[in-house]
C-alpha cells in the first residue's frame, strides 16, 4: 500500500507545472520599450538531467538528496558499430537540473513515467544505427550540419548549453553557443509551408507572460536525433509547440508539447529551466582539425574492397 502511495505521489508531482506558492503573485517579467516581457540575456541550460527519466530515479520530481546521491549517472552512448559503451560524464560543477525549487531526474513530466511513448515502429526508428559506407548515412552532428540537441525540442547537451535571446518588435531571435544556430522567429506571421528546413519552420506570438512558438515542415533527415542525453525521432510532419516565461528575475520556464502520431502514441511534454548566467558566448567550432569522418568512410572502402576480393577468390586463385 505504502509503496503504492508512493508511485501516485510522484506521478503526480512528475506532472506539476512551477507556480506561485499559496498566497504569493505569480512573478510578473519587466517589460521592455514594446511592452514585451523581458525575455532577453543570456542563458544556460547546462545540467545532468536527461530527457527520459533513468532507473535509478523513483520519479521525474525528487529530492535533493536523491539528485546528490544518485550523480553522477552512467551514460549509453552508442559507438561506431551501434554497440553500447558505457562512459560517465561527471564534469565539476555539473548538477541535476531544478525548475524553482524542484529537482528534475528527467526533461519529460508527461507521460508520468518521464519515458517517450514510442510506437514499436518509432522505437525501431530511434534505434537504428549509423553506418560507416556513405556519409549521407553518418549522424548530423559528426557531419557538422545541425546539432540535434537543438531541436526543437530544445535538450541539454554535452557541452556548450548556453543562448542568447534577442527580442524585436516583429521577431524573436534565439543564437545558441552549440553549432553556433540561429532561430529567427516571425511574430505574429503564419507558416509559410512548402519549404522543409533545419530545424523546421517556426512562427511565434505572445499570450500573455509567455512567448509561444510552433514549429513545422522539419528537414527529413533531421529525424534521428542521437546524443549521449536523449535519442528522438520525429518524423518530418512532427508539430513541436514550446512556451518560453519568465518564472522568477533568474529563471525562464522552456515547456513544449511534442505532437507526432508516425512514432508516439500519444503528444509528449517537457520542461526546463534556462538560468541567467553572466558567461560568455563562444564560438563552437566543428570540424577543424577532424579526420574521423574521412577515416571512418577511407576504413568503409577498404571493407568493400576485401569483400569484392573475397568475391573474385576461387580457392586461392585469382579468376
């Protein structure tokens, strides 16, 4: 009985939204010369919270001692050959993210479990490795061509986890320091549609406190997002809506509602926090000085090559 008391407390926490507490207002952001809430600064979303909850956490919501006790966690990150390797990544200073005042073990409070809900055919999907023959087949990231950390979905990543926010009376711009990517969001205009891009195609407008925005028409390959934190796969029509508040003079609330019935059986919700920081941005470089690309596709044509002289050995001899 006890332990099942448990479960329904911390499904139910999972799915609690950061709000004033009994009898206190609600934070109220400062306003700029557009009479916009100020959303603009630079943040940070660095953290050892994952996507998906781990094992080791009863729950999405726990307790300081939880997230102290349990850190740092074992990473899977899958390696050339799609096997498993287990690594852990413990960087000094590095803790499991709060919203407020609450721990987070996982990104997503819906489900309650903090797991994705995946269709058999979307786990497949997800779960499919790389290959070493063609470069059109490695990941985007080892390409250089859009980290998938940055979504949207926005998750932590590795390294880098800092952006800025611009704000305009027509867009909002968000530069991040990953992959050094831009998001230049129209307010108030409707998609465009047709065009599929990096990223997708976002527009976005105000409700009240929060800055929303929809994102469309994703680039195919952009589907597989594999990273040592998460791995997701959306499909090209997936719909991504994210809110950016203002919850306290340090803090802004990124929540999203993920909508895409080709891999989940139901939308998925996330949540997490971007903190001031007074850190400066810095220029992500990428494939300076990176010969593992070239020597993972030179190691695939050598492959080839001995399978075809396999092919053409009739007991020893040369045909």
């Amino acid at each position: 009985m006890a332990r099942a008391l448990h479960l329904i407390v911390g499904l139910f926490l999972a799915t609690v939204t950061v709000t004033a507490t009994a009898g206190e207002q609600p934070y109220k952001a400062p306003r700029n010369a557009l009479d916009q809430p100020v959303l603009e600064g630079v943040w940070s979303y660095n953290s050892l919270t994952r996507l998906e909850r781990p094992d080791a956490y009863p729950s999405v919501v726990i307790t300081e001692a939880q997230a102290r006790s349990i850190r740092p966690l074992p990473m899977i990150a899958p390696d050339a050959v799609g096997q498993a390797e287990t690594e852990t990544y413990d960087p000094e200073g590095l803790e499991i993210g709060r919203i407020g005042d609450q721990y987070r073990a996982a990104w997503i409070v819906d489900p309650p479990d903090g797991r994705l809900p995946y269709t058999p055919e979307g786990r497949a999907r997800a779960r499919k490795p790389f290959t070493f023959a063609n470069p059109e087949e490695r990941s985007n990231q080892e390409r250089c061509l859009v980290f998938p950390a940055l979504g949207p979905p926005l998750v932590s990543g590795l390294y880098n986890n800092h952006l800025q926010i611009l704000q305009t009376k027509d867009h909002l711009v968000i530069f991040f320091e990953q992959g050094s990517e831009v998001r230049i969001i129209p307010v108030g205009e409707a998609p465009r549609g047709g065009v599929r891009r990096w990223m997708g195609e976002t527009t976005g407008h105000w409700e009240g406190e929060a800055f929303v925005m929809r994102t469309t028409n994703f680039w195919p390959t952009q589907s597989l997002r594999s990273f040592p934190l998460a791995v997701v796969y959306l499909s090209q029509d997936a719909v991504v809506t994210e809110r950016l508040q203002r919850i306290s003079a340090k803090q802004i609330l990124y929540s999203y509602t993920v909508s895409d019935p080709a891999n989940y059986t139901r939308p998925w919700r996330g949540e997490m926090p971007f903190n001031a920081t007074q850190a400066a941005m810095y220029e992500n470089a990428c494939h300076e000085g990176n010969y593992s690309l070239p020597n993972i596709l030179s190691g695939a044509r050598v492959e080839e090559s001995a399978a075809a002289a396999a092919k053409t050995d009739g007991g020893g001899l040369r045909k």
